[in-house]
C-alpha cells in the first residue's frame, strides 16, 4: 500500500485562496473604511498605525515596480494610485483633526515635527516646500507627460501591430492562439497608459492639497491656540507649525515614493529584466568607458584648486571596475569559444544531428556548375522567377499547391546536366546547352538547319541545339525555338503534372480543406470528419490529379462526397461520381470546337470487362486472362493512330459502368491516354467516333 502524500503548502495569496477568493470584499471594505475615516475621528494609536501602513505602502509599490520586467506585470496600478492617493488625503484629514482638536496627532508625527527637523519649524517648513516642488514639479509632472505621451504613441501604434499580427498569422508563423494573446497584449497596453495618464492627475492634486492643508493647519492652529488654549502667538505658531510640518512631512514621504514608482513604471522601454539588473547590464558592459573616465578624473584631480582627493578615490575606483570587466570579457570570450567547440562536437556525435538528416525534400532540382548561371540573378538567370510562375501556373490548372523546389548544385553530375527529384529520388533527367537554342519541328519545316541532335525532354520529340546566329533563320524554316530555360522549365513543368497525385499529400491535403472552410465551413463540417477522413480524401483527389482533372474546384469534390460517402467507402467510386459532376469541366478540357474526336470499345469488349470485374475489400479490380489483355492492347494501339494522325489527343469514350476498369488495363501499357466516359460529356458536344476497338 503506498505511503499518503504530504501535502503541499498551502498560498494564502494564490489561486483559490481564502483572500483571493474574498479579494473583492476586502478591497470594497477597505475603500469604505477610508472614506469613513475622513469623518470619524481616529485614537492617535491607530492613527500611528495607519501612517506606518501608509509608508510600507508606498515602499511596497516601489519595490514592486523596480522588479517588474514590463509595466503591464503590474497593470493594476492606476487603481492602486488612486486608493493609495485617497488613503493619504483620509490620513491628511484625521491628522488635521487631531491637530486642531487637541494639539496632538500621535507619536509619528510628533517624531516628524521634533527629531526629524531638530525641532525647528522653519527648517521643517523648508523641508516641506521642498519635498512638495520635488514631488509636484519634477517627478508628478514628468511621469504625466510621459504617460500622456506613451498613451498617444500606443494608440497611434495599434492598427499597425495589428495588421502585423495579422499578417504573421496569414504566413502561417504565428498561431490562432498566440494572435489572441498578442491582440490582447496591445489593447491592455493602450488601456495601460490610457489610464496612467488620468492617474497621475491623482498624484498633482494631492501636491496641491498638500500645500493647502498645511496653510490651512497653520493659519487655524494659530487661531485656536490664541483664541481657545490661551496660548500667546509665539508659542501657538511654534507648536501648531512643528504638528503640521511634522503631518506634512509623514504625509509627503509616502507621496514622494509612490511619485517616483509611477515614474518609473512609465519610463521603462525595451526592458528585458527588472531594472536593476538592466541597470547594471547596461551601464557596466564595456570596460573602455570606464578606463576613459579614469584618465578624465585624475586629470580633474591634478588641477590645482579642485579637492584632489574625491576625484583620485573615484579614479582609482573606476579603474578598478574597468580591470574588473576587461577580466570578465575575457573569460566570457574564453568561455564562449570553448562551449562553442564541446557544442560543435556534441552536435556530430548527438542522435538528433542524425535525425534531421532524414528529411527529405518534396521536390528538388539538382543541376550542374555549368548550369549555375540560370539561378543567379546576377548574370540574368530568371529560374527562381520561372519557378513561381510554374508554381502558380499548377495552381491555376490542377488546384495543387506545389510545394517549395529546393535547387542545389551538384558537381557529381555532367556540368550540363540537371536532375529532378520527388521526395529524394530521381524522376527525370536532361541536359542543357546554355549558349544553344533548342530547335524542334512542329511538322512545318521545309528546310533544315544544321545542329547538334538530341532529344527534348519533356516529351522526348526529336529536336537540335542550334547556335543563337541560326535563331532567326531556323524560326523561318518552321521550326519552333526556345531557350535552355524554357526547355527546363517546360520539362519541369510536365513533371509536375505527371507526377501530381504524388506530390498531393494528407497535410496539403488538410491545407486544401483548410482554405476552403473559410468560405464553406458549412460543407467542410458535414463531410470532414465525420462522413470521410482527410486521408480518404486525399485519396480522391490523387485520382482526379494521375488523370490530370483540377481539384481547384473543392466546394463541388466535396459536396459531391458529402452525397455519396454515406452509400460506400470505395475512394475510386466516389472518384467516378466526382468526375460525373465535373462533367463541364472535362468537357471543356478535351472538346476541340464543339466536337469530341476519340474512339469508342465494342459493346461486347464492354461487357467482358465488366464481366471480369471482381470486388474485394480493398477495392475492385479487373480479371482478365494474359492473352486477352494482350490482344485488348494491341486493338488499342492500332485504333490510336487514327487519331493522332489527325492531330488529335488520344481519347477512349466508354460507358460509366467501365470506364475506371478498362483504364486500369491500360494505364500502363497507353501512358498518356485519356479515358473518357459518356456521363463526363456534356450533351451539347457532338461525339465523333473515328475507331472502335475489339478483340
């Protein structure tokens, strides 16, 4: 049987705490109870008391804001100004009381009056002028004006943090919830200061009551003494004048402390500690400041008349701190260089140096040093500039969002080469002839040009590299010239296209998703994920993608699965029902001028794979023996020429019950042909059938 845990200590102060929980009682009693202390009168030992409680208070709230890292750690001080304000002036006026009243206002401020000032209401009265201009003119009106200041600033400043907030979360690198967060954190500051700069009109005020309470406890002292105690002027003014000053200096002291916090809490910028290790950070990094302010004052030293003494103690002081830090740079750079060496070591030898290099790039174009010039834009390569318009192009055609093409030199591959790479292996090759333009017959040549022969690889025609003199003439001969980029950028372009449902992926996918519930959260809820998961999904969308349908049009993919995910879970079906639905655009995709070129199956070719069509588990599939796969394939291939004779794509029309089954016998051996079913022709398109294939 385990042992029972000891119980942790309980915070009176933290969440859930007796006084956190009755937080909003005590305050509201406490703003009562000083509010009835302006007109109760008070024993002078709690009066004592309360003046105690008065200066921890404002000792407390500078110490508080000197450990603060940012003013809005301590937002709750505006409030805390006007209390503490309130509570000084209930203070001042108990005080008064007393002092009127019976000529004495308790041990505290006789001390004040007596020990403080010697005795001396002049000097005391001098004291308290002082302490009055310090804290009304100096600090009081410099922390209103840069509260004022620091209020307009921000609220100047908030639609341009806001637009950088949103445009950081757009770029994806920033969260939903670090947004808000971040909002929140601007709007508190506005308020922040907003409300520091009515507060320290609190602060003013209580100056100016100040003076006028203690004219105001003079001028009726004198009065009540002479008229009342029967005390003659000299003695009156001497005893009502130590009482008030003694008042005004207990009351001025904690006035003072918590003018200089507000002061403090308002200039603090670019803080990243409390301020006193920003202070010394910051004033005690460089070692030459403080070897030059030695020279500097033993100069001052040996100039005959100024005291020789403080200026060489303070000499010697500041050399002594400037050795100090020259010191600790030095270990700290020694420290530095070694941590750098044991780090630089640990991180070959760590697993995690390892582990990154397991990742792999979607997409990757290698390419030879001789290749180079087409990527820097210094000598006028424009491949970057190409890429995004491939990129944009894909996403305009297909829907898809091509990941990002890493390009890297390779000095292992011909000089002239470049390698195109999908998720780390090589999916096609070609080579380039930068000073070359690449010349292919479009069927309207009628005079050749010479040059050097080689292949085009994007479609693999028979094409030549010709030199940049032979351009123009080989244009008039028929043929059609484009530059090395274009041939790489077109090659890589078809790349992209054939290999598109590999590129699409479960997390593009999500992003897919993502974007369109933006504008349809409605149609998103309904099928993700609830009917279908965002790998069924993708899975769909890879199918439209391997026969090059554009899944830009998601609202329509998904409205369909939404109707047909409830009937089966077979991806390829669901498929078949999408293209139905995107009928127009297949139609417009592959009609040329109202008419759709193609050959059609023989009826009982139809039948057959149909009939050989077996369904399991995992999907369907068709069973059809070697010898009459063979004969299906040669039919095709000799029906085919019949349309690319004529120039026209090569397209198979079958019936929807077939389609997907007669392209999955034929995908491998006819790559590149288009399979078409009546359901995915819109009734407007006339159908000319130029072959029908049998077996």
């Amino acid at each position: 049987m385990a042992a029972p845990q000891a119980a942790a200590p309980s915070n009176i102060f933290g969440q859930g705490s007796f006084i956190q929980k009755y937080s909003d009682v005590m305050i509201a009693v406490a703003i009562i109870t000083i509010v009835v202390m302006m007109i109760i009168p008070l024993p002078t030992l709690l009066l004592d008391m309360l003046i105690c409680l008065n200066i921890t208070i404002a000792l407390l709230l500078v110490m508080a804001v000197i450990y603060n890292k940012e003013a809005l750690d301590l937002s709750i001080f505006p409030s805390l100004l006007l209390i503490t304000t309130l509570f000084r002036l209930a203070l001042n006026i108990s005080s008064t009381r007393l002092i009127l009243l019976d000529g004495y206002a308790g041990e505290v401020i006789t001390a004040f009056g007596n020990f403080v000032v010697g005795g001396n209401p002049v000097v005391g009265f001098i004291m308290f002028v002082i302490l009055v201009a310090i804290n009304f003119i100096v600090i009081t009106k410099g922390s209103e004006r840069v509260a004022e200041v620091s209020a307009r600033f921000t609220l100047d400043a908030m639609p341009g943090k806001q637009m950088s907030i949103d445009a950081d979360l757009n770029q994806g690198a920033i969260t939903d919830a670090e947004a808000k967060i971040r909002r929140e954190k601007i709007q508190h500051e506005a308020d922040f200061f907003g409300a520091m700069d009515g507060a320290s009109k609190f602060v003013k005020g209580d100056a100016i009551a100040a003076i006028l309470i203690m004219f105001i406890n003079i001028a009726g002292g004198f009065i009540i003494g002479m008229m009342q105690r029967n005390l003659d002027a000299a003695q009156a003014l001497q005893t009502y004048t130590l009482l008030t000053v003694g008042e005004g200096l207990v009351s001025q002291i904690p006035a003072l402390l918590i003018s200089t916090a507000t002061g403090l809490i308002v200039t603090r910028a670019g803080a990243e500690g409390n301020i006193g290790s920003d202070m010394v950070g910051q004033l005690f990094r460089n070692d030459r400041i403080f070897f030059i302010l030695t020279g500097v004052l033993l100069f001052f030293a040996v100039i005959p008349g100024l005291p020789g003494i403080p200026f060489l103690t303070l000499s010697i002081a500041c050399l002594f701190i400037g050795r100090l830090l020259r010191q600790g740079t030095e270990v700290k750079a020694k420290t530095q260089k070694e941590e750098k060496k044991v780090q630089e070591k640990k991180k070959a030898t760590t697993p995690e140096n390892i582990v990154s290099l397991l990742q792999v790039d979607p997409m990757e174009l290698e390419i030879g040093y001789s290749l180079i010039p087409l990527v820097d834009t210094g000598q006028g390569g424009d491949l970057l500039d190409r890429i995004v318009m491939i990129r944009r192009q894909c996403a305009l055609e297909l829907g898809l969002v091509v990941p990002t093409i890493r390009i890297r030199d390779n000095i292992q591959i011909k000089p002239n080469a470049y390698i195109i790479k999908l998720k780390g292996i090589e999916i096609a090759k070609g080579e380039l002839m930068l000073d070359h333009y690449l010349a292919m017959n479009s069927g309207t040549v009628f005079e050749e040009v010479p040059g050097i022969e080689t292949t085009e690889p994007a479609f693999g025609l028979p094409a030549l590299w010709i030199p940049e003199n032979e351009r123009e003439q080989a244009e008039l001969n028929g043929y059609t010239v484009v530059d090395a980029v274009s041939v790489l950028a077109t090659h890589l372009t078809e790349v992209i296209k054939q290999h598109a449902d590999e590129i699409l992926g479960r997390q593009e996918t999500q992003n897919l998703v993502d974007n369109l519930k933006k504008t349809n959260q409605a149609l998103v809820d309904e099928v993700v994920p609830d009917l279908m998961s965002v790998g069924e999904i993708q899975k769909v969308l890879a199918n439209l993608l391997r026969e090059r349908i554009s899944i830009r049009d998601m609202a329509t993919i998904l409205e369909v699965l939404s109707d047909y995910a409830r009937a089966t879970k077979d991806t390829e079906i669901l498929t078949e029902y999408v293209r139905h639905a995107m009928a127009r655009q297949i139609t417009q995709q592959n009609v040329q001028n109202g008419t759709l070129p193609c050959i059609t199956l023989d009826p009982a070719l139809e039948n057959r794979i149909a009939g050989g069509v077996q369904r399991t588990d995992h999907g369907s599939y068709v069973s059809l023996d070697p010898d009459s796969l063979q004969n299906l394939v040669n039919a095709l291939n000799n029906e085919l020429p019949k349309l690319t004779n004529m120039g026209y794509q090569p397209i198979v029309l079958t019936s929807p019950a077939v389609r997907l089954y007669f392209r999955k016998l034929v995908e491998r051996s006819v790559p590149g042909l288009i399979v078409l079913s009546q359901a995915e022709i819109e009734q407007s398109v006339e159908i000319q059938i130029l072959g029908v294939v049998k077996i």
